[in-house]
C-alpha cells in the first residue's frame, strides 16, 4: 500500500485541470479541491486499515441501527453512498422511531453520525462527539450534529435534488448535504443477476484498494445529483427514466446537465458526463433483467463505476424484487 500511497501523494499536486482544458467557476474549483483532498484522505484510510478498502465500510454496515436502538430501523440498513464522512443527515425522516427529525435514515439516533463515519478521523483533526458515549443517549449532541459544517464534504454548488427519481430526496427540498450528511456519494453498485436474490457489488465498494483494475478511469466518489444520472438514461430507443415513467434530465450542480465531479480511484478528479454513453449491460445474467434496465449505464468516456473484471463481492443483502437492485430502495 506504501506505493498506492505515495502516488496518491503525487497526484494532489496536479489534482485540478487547468483552465486551458475546461472553464472552471470558483465554485467548480472549490468542489474540485474538495474531491481530491477526499480521493486523497481515501488513499491515506486504505493505508491504514488492515482490510484495504476500496470505499471505508461503516461499522453498521448491514445491521440493525445500533447501540440500544436495535430493532427500531428497517433491517437490514443500507449503508455505503454516504455513512463514509460527513455531519448528521436530515434525509428520510421516521426511519428511527423518534419525535423529530433526529430519526432521519442518515442521523446520529440511527447510530451513523459523524463521529461514527471513519473517513471522518483523516479529513478534519476535530473531535466529533460521541452523543452514545454516555450511560445515556444525548440528544442536544445528537442536534450538534445536524448543524455542523464540514466544508470538505459540502459542495458550494449542491442545490440538492436536481431532476431526478428518488421521492424522499426530491420532497424534502433539503441540500444534499443537509438530507445525507454530504454533497458526495462514494461509488456504491450493487447488482442482482436475478429478479431477486442477494446483491453483489461489482463497485469498489467492499473491493480492496489495491485491486482496482482501472483506477484513472474508475469513480470513488461523485456530486451526489450524479449517483443517480446513470440509471436515468433517455435514449433514442425509447428509454424512460425508471421510477417516473417519462424521460427527464438529471441537472449539474455546476451548469451543465448529465455532467458531474468526481474523484477517481487513482486519485485524479474530473467531470464525467453521464448521458447518451455505451449500455453496457455488464452486469445482469438474466436476459430479461437486461432488456428492463437497459438504460443503466455504467461506462462511458474516461469513466466507469464497475470493477470488472474483478469477481463481484456478496454483500449478505437480498434484493426483494421491487425497485432495482442497485437503488437504495425497495430492499426490505
């Protein structure tokens, strides 16, 4: 890992394109700066953790909500996209049984704030409170959190949801970073080669760091908006954006519709652009499951989110049937 390490070292120093090569705005640049000190602080986790991780894994990876509130949550959680840094997310309120929006699918009370998200420890050198620490639970510790500001993991830009087909997000009118904790998302793809069954993830997640096939060309992490744009593809054969029935455009936080930041694996950022791009269909055994999610996209030009051809990693997950295999919604 010392190698992968110091590369990621070089890297940070020529993180940002120059303006010869796109125009950038300040806030673009900030965003920018954002993902590589987070590609990088990645790179350092690996490092340090014994089991290599491509994407840090929460302690509560798959479990119950922890720590007295078991059996409380929807089992099993999900956890991956957001739990790895970042403040206590408002998001999907009434997941915990609690009064307000402290039982938020991304909060403390659930058991994921920030001091239990570990990427956390290597990008800021504050201590974030434990409001479990106590013999009790402490719920002005547990409103701290919501209202932190951690502006590695805000995005100046982020104006939340942006035309895309995920209803709690949309109907909440929060940022992304207020709903989620973070502006970004770690690359989290979980697939199914079945119209149920247990989900594997062909992403970097739960991969180890230093098996990345193709890491410049590999997304660790990306502008939230752009973790959905790749499953709402309309495309000259008809393609609907799933979940709504009608083609729709997923909008840049920065200006430019289909197009997103994100860091690679490697430790480079860019913008990907998401729309039109090869149907891969990499990753459904099923023919059927194939021609329904056909506008899933994967792979385009510079960019991927799969890991191929790195064997899938079981995730102990089962996909219900509902939704599709790779949303956080409809696993039950």
């Amino acid at each position: 890992m010392l190698g992968v390490l110091l590369f990621g070292m070089i890297t940070l120093v020529f993180i940002v394109p120059s303006v010869a090569q796109f125009h950038i705005t300040s806030k673009e640049s900030r965003c920018l700066s954002n993902l590589a000190r987070i590609g990088f602080a990645n790179s350092v986790y690996a490092n340090m953790d014994a089991s290599d991780p491509a994407i840090p894994i929460h302690r509560l990876y798959y479990l119950q909500c922890g720590w007295g509130h078991e059996g409380l949550c929807p089992s099993p959680s999900f956890i991956g996209a957001y739990e790895w840094g970042g403040k206590s997310g408002l998001g999907f309120p009434g997941f915990v049984e609690y009064p307000n929006e402290l039982g938020s699918r991304y909060g403390t009370v659930a058991g994921f704030g920030p001091s239990t998200r570990p990427l956390n420890q290597v990008l800021y050198k504050a201590h974030f409170a434990d409001a479990y620490a106590g013999p009790t639970f402490d719920r002005i510790q547990a409103e701290i959190d919501t209202r932190l500001v951690l502006d590695i993991n805000t995005c100046p830009a982020d104006t939340g949801y942006t035309g895309i087909h995920y209803p709690f997000f949309r109907d909440s009118q929060l940022s992304s970073y207020d709903s989620f904790g973070t502006s970004y998302a770690a690359n989290v793809l979980w697939v199914t080669d079945a119209d149920s069954g247990e989900m594997q993830s062909i992403s970097p997640y739960l991969h180890k760091y230093s098996a990345i096939p193709n890491p410049a060309r590999t997304i660790g992490y990306y502008e939230n908006n752009g973790r959905f744009a790749w499953s709402a593809q309309p495309t000259p054969t008809g393609c609907e954006v799933l979940g709504e029935g009608v083609a729709g455009t997923v909008h840049g936080w920065h200006g430019r519709d289909w197009t997103f930041n994100a860091a690679f694996m490697d430790g480079h950022v860019g913008r990907n652009y998401m729309h039109g791009q090869t149907l891969e269909n990499v990753y459904f055994a099923d023919p059927a499951l194939r021609d329904q999610y056909g506008c899933d996209v994967v792979r385009g030009q510079g960019w991927q989110l799969d890991t191929l051809p790195l064997e899938p990693v079981p995730t102990g997950l089962e996909w219900s049937g509902e939704g599709r295999a790779a949303w956080e919604w409809g696993v039950e």
